[in-house]
C-alpha cells in the first residue's frame, strides 16, 4: 500500500502522520510502497490548486501497483464529499481500497463499503442542495437590496467604442467591415454593439 500524509499549512509537518501510519502498517503486516507527504489546505484546494503528490498515489492505483492507500482519517485524502466519493469510484475501478488509521476501510467490493458510499453519496447531494439553496437566497436577499446582476455598461472592452461605432454607422453610413477596420475590432463586436444599440442595452 501506500501512505498519504497531509498538512494544512507549513508551519505543521506530516512527521507524527508518518510515524503513525507506518507504527499502524507494520501492526497490521502491510507492504508499504512508498509515502506520500503534502501541504495543502481546504481553501487553497477549494481555489482550484490540484492536490500533487495525491495525483501520484492515484497514479499508482491506476497502474496496479498497490492495493490500497493508508491515511489517518478521511478528511486528510478527500477535500470535500463529492471529491471523496469521486476519487473513492476512482480506486474501486481500479480495485484498490482506502484504508484509514482510525480502522474505518472503503472498499466498494463489499456490502459494508457499498452502504457507506451510498451514504456518503446521498450527503455530497445534500451537501450540494444546501450550497444552491444558499446561492439562490443570497441572490435574491441582494436583488431585495437593489443589487443588479449581469454585465453591465462598460464592462465590456468594446463598450469604451460603442459611442463611435454607432457615430460612424449613423453619420458616416460605414458598413459594419469599414467601422471594423478603422477601429481595430472584428465585425462580430461590431454587429453585436449596432445589435445593443438598436435594443435599446
């Protein structure tokens, strides 16, 4: 199997995560491949930032090189519900488990992991639903305010061109291929600010 470690932020290190892992290991007469240590937080995870060395443990996984991976707890492997569930399908494709410290084992080949994933999946569904219902009661608590939404004058690049592009197609009769060249944009910007222009946005 292999070992992964992980820590929110470098002023912690995954050295007691390590130690516990591998003091467990050897207990239960695992074959450690190799270890695994990251630094990572929820929120940078959140923004986007890929979890690298996880990546490799997948890697792993995928080419059949383990049987299983060894965390301390379920939160240290996945950044969410969904993400959990996702990477947990992941392995079961590829017939390798999850195993935590804590004795708690994800297997989807068994009818003990079988219930947990259906759990877990039923909580990333709810877990989604509260998030959207967030979204919408924010959205409207905001437009309550007076808050608008979408995109608005001069927010596009081209906006800042409009008033010349219209002068140029009403004074000078330009076609829109003429006002494209003279001002450097493409015929499409044009039509859409004509397009604006005649709706009344």
């Amino acid at each position: 199997m292999a070992i992964y470690c992980r820590v929110s932020t470098s002023d912690q290190d995954n050295d007691r995560q390590e130690r516990d892992l591998l003091e467990y290991a050897e207990r239960a007469d695992f074959e450690v491949v190799e270890v695994f240590k990251e630094t990572l937080s929820g929120i940078r995870k959140a923004k986007g930032k890929q979890p690298i060395e996880r990546s490799r443990v997948m890697e792993l996984a995928q080419a059949r090189k383990i049987d299983a991976v060894l965390v301390t707890e379920m939160t240290r492997w996945g950044r969410s519900t969904q993400d959990l569930m996702d990477t947990l399908g992941q392995l079961a494709s590829w017939d390798v488990s999850l195993v935590a410290q804590t004795g708690l084992t994800f297997d989807l080949t068994t009818p003990q992991g079988k219930l947990v994933a259906n759990l877990m999946a039923s909580l990333a569904e709810f877990e989604h639903d509260l998030l959207r219902e967030r979204v919408r009661s924010g959205v409207a608590a905001a437009k309550a305010r007076g808050q608008t939404f979408g995109r608005r004058p001069g927010y596009r690049p081209s906006d800042k061109q409009a008033p010349e592009v219209i002068r140029l197609a009403e004074e000078e009769k330009l076609s829109q291929r003429k006002i494209a060249e003279k001002l450097g944009l493409s015929k499409t910007t044009v039509n859409e600010i004509l397009k604006r222009d005649t709706a009344g946005v």
